[in-house]
C-alpha cells in the first residue's frame, strides 16, 4: 500500500493554519490525468469534478475545478482556461516511499511510459532503489524503495 502523509501547520501563537492542498494544472487532459493517477494508487477516487459549459471561460467539457484523492491525501485539478508559456516543472515533486520492489518498479513502469525519466530507477548512496520520473503530463514524480529494517550487510 502507498504511504500516507498527513500535514498539519501551526501559527506562531498555535492557531492551525489552513489546509495546504496540491494543485495540477492541466492542458485539456485534467480528467485523463485525474484517471490516470487514481489508477496508480490505492484508495484513491475522484471526489468532485465540475467541467466547463458552452457559456463558459475556456473549452467546453473541460475541467473547471475537480478534487480527488491519491492514497487518501487530497489534490485539486483544473484545466486551465487560459493558454500559458509553461507545465510542471521537476523543481517540485510528488515524493511516493515504498516498501516492496513490486511496488517501485510497478509505478516506474506506469510513470515512464509516455513520459521522461530524469533519474534511473537504481540503487543510489542515498536510497537502496529510487527514481525520478516526469509523466506524460509532466507531473514530477520522485520514487523511493524504504530501507530495509535491518542493518544492510
């Protein structure tokens, strides 16, 4: 099962702090995006998905707001009515952890079909296997093996 995060954020005088969700951008393919990632990750579904209408900014039938879930941690997706000079950029990434190598080259083999790998899935000094992957809508993705329990020999 994929790991789950939980982030909770504190003022300087204890008063929580709102929610901080990630947020894709699409070009046109948010709900083939949304699909996509939910099919990679258990306990993962599409909560609202709101599209566009003819009367409406940008394309019809394209998503206006949407919210899913991956591994149970909430996104928002949208895809954008306005056309703009940029995508994802690697310098921010969704960081996946593992605890099985089925688990690892499974997503590496889905992640990288259609998309770049900027990292080798290998083992590295500072993971036993890991990966960097840009999908084929340019989402980042950094993908690690945990360290087994036991010391390694």
């Amino acid at each position: 099962m994929a790991p789950l995060c939980v982030l909770v954020m504190r003022g300087a005088k204890g008063v929580a702090m709102p929610e901080i969700t990630t947020f894709l951008m699409f070009d046109g393919e948010a709900e083939e995006g949304m699909r996509f990632y939910i099919s990679l990750c258990e306990q993962s579904e599409t909560l609202s998905i709101s599209k566009r209408g003819p009367d409406q900014d940008g394309v019809e039938g394209t998503v206006r707001h949407a919210t899913l879930t991956l591994s149970r941690q909430e996104f928002r997706a949208i895809d954008s009515a306005v056309k703009h000079g940029f995508t994802f950029a690697p310098v921010v990434s969704l960081y996946v952890r593992y605890d099985t190598e089925e688990e690892i080259d499974r997503l590496f083999g889905r992640l990288s079909q259609g998309g770049d790998v900027l990292t080798p899935l290998a083992a590295y000094p500072f993971e036993e296997k890991f990966s960097w992957v840009a999908d084929r809508y340019s989402v980042s993705w950094q993908l690690s093996l945990a360290w087994p329990i036991s010391p390694r020999s």
